[in-house]
C-alpha cells in the first residue's frame, strides 16, 4: 500500500461531545487517541468537553473518531497542505518565465486570443499584444471543450504556430495542456510555460506528469474549488519537486449568472497572505463579456495581483470561440493607458 | 383587486416548441397568446419552432403558456424592472446627501464603527475618519442581529448620538432601519440618509415606508439576491416617487467561505452599466476580516465602485460587534494614502 | 444598553496560533481571555498551539481575540443556538393547528393556490383538496413580490375568503404575515398558522411580532439561509416563548438553475436530528415547475419530512401567479395515491 | 482544423435589440445572419425588437454578434447535446452490466466499501452486502485524493482482489479510472463497469478513452457540473460509440455545508425527463456523515432514482478513507428493509 511518509506533530482535531456525554465516553475517546500512537487533552466545561488531538496526522482520521459515543462533531485545526504556505516558506516565491518574472511588485500581462486560429492570426496579434505592451503570449492549442461539437484546436499546428510568434515577438508562449499523450509534444515546441486548466484542477494525473516537465505551470482555479483544494492542487506540483507556480484566479461558480463567472478577489487577497506563490487573475472569463474585462482588470490588479491573463483578438467578431470576452487591440490599449495612470504597471502602489 | 397599470408593449417571451411538436400545437399557442390580447409570431426551423410573444406583458405570465400541448420551455426577453434602467434614463443619477455627491467621478468615503457603541466612541471615530478623509459617517443604532442573543444595539440613544456627531463633524450621517416603527424616530433625529441591510432587500413593507419619507436611501444587496432582484428591490422605492437611492454590493454567499462573503465586482460593474444609480461597495462586510478590507477597497474603487462604505474604529479588540473586520485608525490611513497614489480618491481615474 | 442575560459557560472557542508564535503570544492570548472573565487552556504540539476558551460565552467575541500576535484563527465550538436543540430537549415537538398534529409519524399535507383570487376558486379548490386527503389549506392573501408590478395579493378580502374557505370545509388555513400592521387583520380572521416566507426569514422585528401572537408559526427558509441561521431565526420565536414553530424547507438557490430551486434534503435530515421541532417540505417551490412537484414530494416524505405544502390549483392556466408551479386536481390525486402505495401517508415507515 | 460535422438546422438564438436601436442596426444584424448562411427573423414590438436566428448552429456563435450595434443580449433556443436527450431517443435506455440492468422500475443497489484495503476487507464485504441484498460490488483501487499526502489507493493490487471478490460472489464491479495509463488494467481484470469520477467529468481526454473501451460507464456528476455540462459529458461518451451509459447524481456544491455536498433531486428528477439515459444517486458522498445516508437513499429512490450506490463497511472506523460516511452491515440492512416497506426494491411504485 501507499503511504506517503510525511509525518507532522500538531495540534490537529478538536474533538466537541455532545452535552450528554459521559466522562466515560471522554475517557473512551481519549483511549481511542492513545491506542493510535497521539496525545489527546480534554477541556471540561460545565456543559461540554472538548478534546485535543495532538501528535502525528497520518495516524488517525476524523472518521475513526466521529462514532464513538458521545461525539458530536469533529473540527479540523491542520491545514492539509503544507509546502505552498507561508508558515513553511515566509518569503514571496519568484517564477521565471524567459525574461519574465512572477512574484514582484510589477505585474505581468499576459494577453493573446482564445484559440489559435492561423498563422496570419496569431502572428498579428502576438505582434499587436506586445506593442500595446503585453509580456507573454497566451493562445490555446487544445481546447477542452463543454460540447464535443465545439472547435476543439489546431492541436499540434497550434502549439508550431505558437513558437513561430515567439521567435518573430519574442514573447514566451503559455498555452494549455489537456492529455499527457500530448507532452512530448510540448516539450518538442518547447513551450515556456503550461496551462493547467479550470476542468482539470483536479486531475491529479495530469498535474504530476505536467509537474515532472519541470516546466513553469499556470494552475488556473477550479470552477467551485475551495481555496484549500486550489492550494492542495499546487501542493501536488510542489510534491514532485517543481516549485515554478503561479496561480491563477480566473473566477469561480455562483448563483449569480447575469456574467459567466465571478472573480474571486477575496480569495486573491487571502491567497497572497496564506501562500507565498504568485497568483494572477483572469478576467476574460470571469467576466465572460469584453466590455467587463478591463473592469475588472484594473480591480484585480489594484486587489494585488501579480499579473492578468486576458483575450486579445485581432477581429473578435471572426473569432472561433469566445470571441464574446476577447477585447480588441483598441480596449486593450485603452485598458493598459488607464492601468499606467494608476501607476499600477511598474508596482508603485 | 390591486394590479399595477404599467403596461409595456414590447416583445417579452419566446415559446420554444418541443421537436415533436404539432402544426396544431404550435396554432393552439398561438391562439392562446391572441386570446389574451397579445401578438405571436411563429419562427420555424426544420427541427424546431419558437413563438415570439409580443404585447403587454401584463396580460399574459409564462405558467399561462408552459402547460399548453407541445411547449417545451419559455425564455423571458424583457426586464421586469424599468425605472432604475439605463434604457430608461441613459445619465447617470447623482444622490446628494447634505453635502456629499453620490455618483460623480468623485468616489464617496464613508467609515465608522459597526455599532454606535457610547458617546466617547462615536465622537472619537467621527472625528478621526473626518480629519484622514472619510466625508460620511456611518454607525448602527439598531442591529439586526442574527442570534436573539447578541448585542442589539443602542437603539434611540444610537440615533442621538449619531446627531451629536453629526453636529461636531458636519459629517453626514447613515444608519440602519429594521422596524416600520422606527421611523419617526428617523425622521426627528433628521437622519441624513436611511440605510436598509441586506436582511431586509425583500422585505417591501419596510422599503416601502422608508422610500416614502423621501430620505437618500442606501440599499444594500441581500445576501443571495440577483442582480434583478437588486435592481426590482430599488425599483420600489422609484416606484413610490424617490428617486434618491444609492445601491451597495456588500458581498454575497457562495460555496467559498474562506472568508466571511464574497464581493461581486462583475455585477458592481455590469449595474453601472445597465442602471443609471450610484453603486458603493462595503470591503467590510465582504472580507470579514480586517486584514483583507484595504485590498478589497482598492479593488472595488478601480473597478469603478461610487464610493465605498468601511467600517473603521478606535479600539477595534473592545468592539461589541464586528471587531474582527473593523480598520483601525492607522490602517485607514494607510489606505487612503494607497487611494490617492492610485489617482482613485480625486476622481481621475 | 440591551444585553441578553443568557449565560453559558462551555468550551466555546479554539485559539488556533500561527507555527511561528512564540511562548510569549500564547501567554498574552492566555492572559486576554483570563481579563474577560474566562479560563483558557493551551494544548502545545510540536509545531503548533492551540488554545481552548471555556466559560460564559457572552464575555468574549472572536473579534477581541482575532487580532492579538500570533494568533492564526479562531475555530468557533458551541452553536448559538439552545432552545430549538435537540441537546435542550431531546423529544421531538408536537405543534396542533387545530386538529392537525405535525411532528408525529403521520405527515401533514397541505395543499392550497398560490394566491386567493376569487370566491369561486378558493372555495373550489379548498373543497377539491380536502376530497382528495389534504388536511389544511394554503393560500396567500398578501403576496411579497419580487417586482413591484406584480400582483400583490387580495389583502384583507384574501383572508376573509379563507376564513370562509375553512368555515365550510373545516380544514385549518395557514397564510403569510408580510407586515406588523397586518397582525390585527390576522387576529380578527383568525388565522389557524401564521407563515413567515423565505424573504423576511431575517426580519427579526416580524418574527418576534407574529411570536408574540402565540399562533402556530410556519417558518420557511431563506434561500440561502444556513442551517445554523434557520434554526436561530426560530429560536427568536421560541424565546419570545412561543414554541409552537414548524420548520419549512422551501429549497435554496445555487449555481444550478435549471429548476427554480434546490430542495435541500441533506438539511432537512439533519435538522431532524439536531433539533426537536417539525419540518416539512415545500416541493412546488423548489421544484417551479409542475411536473417535478409530485417526485420532489414524495422525495421529500420519504426522507422524513413531517409533511408537505403543495400549490394547487383549479384552473392552473389561468393562476394569477405560480400557475407553473401549480398542480392539477387530477396530478394532485396521483401524488397522493403514491404516498399510500408507498406506506407513506400512514406514517408506517 | 478539426470541425464536426454535425449540423442541426434549427431556431437557435434569440437576438435582443436595445430599446434605442435603430431599425438600420436590426437590418445589419439581420445581413450579418444572412452573412454566414442562416436566416433571421425579426419581431418588432413598439418597444423593442427581437430576431430570431433560424439555420445550422455551427456556422454562427453568438460571439459573432453580441458586438453588433444596437444588440442588448442573445438568448440561446437550442441546447448543445442532441444523442442523450429524450427528445432524440423517446424511450428509456437500459444499460446492462453482468445481469443488473440499470433503467428498468426495478431500482439497482449498489454497495462496498471506499477503497479496496485488503482481502478480508474486500471479500467480507462483498459476501456481507451481497447477503443483504446488493446487486454491484463497489470500490476503489485508484484513489483521486485532494491531498497528495492521502492514501491513494491499492492500484492494481486492488483491481486484483475486485475480480476475486466478484469470482467469490458473482456479483459485477464498478471501480473508478483516473488515468488513461490504467485502461488496460481494467481490460486484464476485466472491470465490468468503469466509474468516472465528480473530479474527471470535464477530462475529456479521459473520458473519450474509456468510452472507447466499449465498456458500461457510471458518469458521476462534477461538483459543480449545471445538468447541461453533465448531460454534454455524457453525450462525448455517446459520440464515441458507447451507449452504456449511466448517470450519478452524487450531490453538489452549494453554500450550506453543514454536509459534506447537498443531494440534487430536482436535477435528477429533470435529468429523467429529458434525457432517457439511466441516473442513480450516491447518497454517501452526498451526505458525507453514516447517520444521513439511508434518509438521502430513501429520498432518492422515491424520487425516481434508478438506484444508489452506497458505501458499506465492515469496520468503518478502521477504514483508510470515508469511515465517516460509510454504513455498516447493520445500518445497511435496516435501510434494505425500509426500502421495502416502501415497495421500492421491487420497483412497484
């Protein structure tokens, strides 16, 4: 069997009884602690006893507590991860991609259509990005798409046309990678760094062998994760002993469906305290509309974030997929003018 | 029987036929929508049919039409609010509040403490977010409280000592209504704008009242309310002849409760594009905790946020109600010196 | 200024300290706890503190503890709540509308129109229910709209009808209490059960109105009330000493759209286990669309509500609102013969 | 580019038009249509216009024309999937896996434990369940775990002691796939029926190399999966060829977490309605604590599931993962027995 052998001593459950619980049943707990090799500590209230579980967390779960008699509920002090936090490493991680770096005070831009869609395309457009003051290259290859009907990429052209606009921009590429039977193929391109997308957040297969490239990753946030199963995702990639992450805030699942998504900035904020990897926001698809993006771009990167990642397309009217959030070379100019006069792109605020 | 006379004549349902569906069906829905007065309009594909429905959207509702033979679902076109939209009224509306101006490129800062607390706290906390900047101050009176067992407030002594404030700041002031009963109580303190929480959005009775006494009225989003339903809640109170209503996003409820709520900037900025009223955003509320308030604040105002409402006191460990979120004096300070490197405070942006 | 003088002492929180706290930290938590009057005790691990807080949780908010140095977070072990728990009384609560009993094995079955509209209907429909098995009547007299140009209900008239309705078929009514100024209308018809919608579930000055009543109280559920906030807006009606609550889950509003609603079954379990008081299931609501109505029921009944509230009505086509929601005489009869077949009416299972 | 050929001609958006626009802008969206092949309609209300857009849905997306002058919003008619949908296939689909048939009145019980731990676990417990009445053997070899420090799973040791647990009581497996690598492992054991997990249901890459198999597949539903997204994932497993295919709602994402996910019959329910694919429901995960199990599975079954699949321990409070929600033989036959007191097992009601 596998076990991982990652031993931590900590203070990790807190076990509530029940009002009617019996010093008996406090003692029979505690005996259960024991038996697998922890401490437990009671705290004797008039009404109710809670008991400590301190010791090792890989020798005992919450379910060979949570029916013995007189318990109530189980809480959970530990955190699960452990490597992304920054009680384990204080200091800001910085992650280079080429010549751009994650993590510092200036923020990246990285912009460029959903989909590649030609050469022509792709090549205007890396051109324009970069001019208008873009950083990085984004453009799918793969598409992982809702519908099986849907333009599903230019798969292998795509990632060809990719590198061609690096070498003419000199712009680092990020482009998404959705099977492990494509790797070789991003390897032989050499892409500068690989997406991990929202539906595979927890594909745990996918993100070991991505990680094991030793490539940067752009881990996007699953569409309903919790910040803890964002962390614990990233938490696999260090794991295998790539520690080039960068988050990616790119909107979350609510009730609220007048835009596609909501961009989480309360989770960007809390991030940057509890981890100490960059993390950018995405707010084409968060907003799901391009007269919304630069919105709320200005408002993500003013929260802190270290970079965005927007759609940018030469002719969004044309355009095979999302074409509904891409801005135009013109709102993309507009939006990085009013990102200067917010003195937000060289990292003064 | 009480019916409203608004009648609108505009294309307002699509009925979309099942495939199976009938030329008999299809001419039965059609003449079921000529019954009520209304015009339909067939539009037929090889697959499928869909019916436009076109004239007052008073005479017939979606449950007249979904049970016919043949119907397989009915999409709603048009809007059920009118007054608060932007087709209505392209401008955008300026509330004024004594002095103060909601909705011009000037964003509105109002702070103080959660609750008025005694006189030495309120007259404390006005002054000193009056002299780092705020123009408004804000202070509950009486607290909806989620438990009967918490502090509930100061109840008309609240109301006196907001006065008083007001009266040695020249700040003007906002609070909260919870009771229909309260109001003349409002109205002798000559409260300068009525604040109606996100517990009461729905609760029509009391917005009814409240919007009649013509007082500014700040109407903060329910918790889990639409968009829509935000914008038909502020539609009452246009309804009864006040036109003086300033929207407040405060964070909504999703499956992420790493922190207290969740700010919705993407509806913060597709309100000020569908609705010509002010909309301020309240950090507080939304991060839970006063580490994150500054950030959100930041990220709202950039957003293009009207203003935002923050909750400021001076020994935030002795609150008797939200503590845990409030900003200290300093920490204000640091913030509003954040605003204005950004440009934000004066408007420029 | 009000404080409610609900003493309890009990281990109510846990002072979670960062890894890097020093000896010292913990101490000055220790000591801050002891200033309020309360004991602490600290479990220590080899990487990390805890700190249980025990006595009267009145004294001390996490607020006053949140801010302190070192300090990680703060989990929260007792529940606000006392009086609708089942830790307070272990039996289950018996509430009588007349001669309906809810909380024993038989489930009740209400069944009414959304709203009155007419004589001819009520009487209609109260009559075709009761033939059918229902044994109380449903039906709004003041209807709270989500738009203001909706119908708003047949107000004093609407209750007359179902004073009228319950004089000739003897089935106890139960109808909604929008506003505090309606309650005299409430007594002079008297009303059998007062419900209070999912829209005021937080408007505390309503709910300890309609308590002080004494009537039974039907209390829906928000829609995105938690369990925890359910259970404490019923425990303001119990401590205004009324005990007779039944519990309504109504279903709640998610990410997923494609019904009106979420019934909430894993709540409605749970609530059965930790309180004593009924609940009962609304599936018409949950459901907003007839043909889901009579599967989301008998969901609901076999899970262990202690009953349901359906809408039907005698001509749902032409309803004046919900008909889309509304079953049928004939769908109603189905349901119920379902419910026999399923050893469900008798409350055998 | 890789295109599919699958066109549908058929009404499939709806055009909204802005109050303002002029009739000159609904005559370029109505070119723009005609511009890439389809035909539009246009409805023309005093108020507003709506155009009908009517022709094959791949040629355009609304991509193409939300940018238009003029246009307000666009509303889609069609729904993206076609094979998994009733309106496609009238008739229910039975799904066979060994003897078990899935579709039929008579609902399917599935049970076993989380993870195969040992012989004696597995074999124990597939005589035990089998004894009780279950028809399928659950459990997993392949763990996909939110943690990389948490057990991850026997593997193929596990797939090893399934096949021998099935040769010991006949009774067909069901074990879920993580990765691609692991397809022939499940073709030398020979798995009957190939689960696909919450986790995996947008890894597309995965799922088309199962359907490929030609093996029966359990598609569960993702966290956060709207029924459109679950219902297109199980449409990729038909468009591959695979017609075995059944559903499992297992409890959804929301803001109420007082359990562990929240059991969505009313998708269910729907789910049955328009698409005549098998569902069942998995009541363990959806409760995530034992004593909320057999109410849920009660719940779903009278709801119209197909079946449920629970998880059953002979020791749960030694199980490596989920003891906290797993029945034990106990618990599970007292839930059999109430289910045949509802005449449920024999699929009578």
């Amino acid at each position: 069997m596998q076990f991982n052998n990652n031993h931590i001593t900590t203070v990790h459950m807190i076990v509530v009884m029940q009002k009617s619980a019996t010093k008996e049943m406090a003692n029979h707990v505690l005996q259960t602690i024991e038996n697998h090799g922890l401490r437990g500590e009671a705290m004797f209230g008039d009404q109710r006893t809670a008991i400590g579980v301190i010791g090792d967390k890989n020798k005992l779960d919450e379910g060979n507590l949570s029916r013995l008699p007189g318990v109530k509920e189980i809480l959970l002090v530990s955190k699960p991860y452990k490597k992304v936090s920054r009680e384990y490493k204080p200091e800001n991680s910085i992650v280079k991609v080429g010549n751009v770096e994650f993590g510092n005070k200036k923020p990246v831009i990285i912009a460029g259509p959903c989909g590649v869609e030609s050469e022509e395309q792709i090549i205007t457009i890396a051109k324009g990005v970069k001019q208008l003051g873009a950083e990085m290259l984004r453009g799918g290859a793969f598409k992982p798409r809702t519908s099986p009907y849907s333009f599903q990429g230019m798969q292998e052209d795509g990632l060809k046309l990719l590198a061609q606009a690096r070498k003419e921009t000199g712009l680092p590429i990020v482009t998404e990678l959705i099977s492990i039977e494509h790797i070789p193929l991003f390897e032989k391109y050499d892409i500068d760094m690989i997406q991990l997308g929202a539906r595979n957040m927890q594909n745990f297969d996918l993100i070991k062998k991505a990680a094991k490239t030793g490539r940067p990753i752009l881990l996007k946030r699953g569409m309903s994760a919790t910040v803890e199963e964002f962390l614990l995702a990233a938490e696999y990639i260090l794991n295998e002993g790539n520690k080039n992450v960068v988050l990616c805030e790119r909107g979350i699942r609510t009730f609220e469906q007048s835009t596609r998504n909501l961009l989480d900035l309360n989770s960007l904020a809390l991030i940057k305290e509890i981890s100490h990897l960059p993390i950018i926001a995405d707010p084409s698809h968060a907003a799901g509309r391009y007269d919304l993006v630069a919105p709320l771009a200005l408002g993500a990167l003013a929260t802190g974030a270290n970079g965005i990642i927007v759609e940018v397309h030469n002719k969004p009217d044309e355009a095979l997929s999302d074409g509904k959030q891409s801005l135009t070379f013109d709102s993309f100019r507009e939006m990085m003018e009013q990102l200067r006069t917010m003195h937000i792109l060289n990292g003064n605020n």
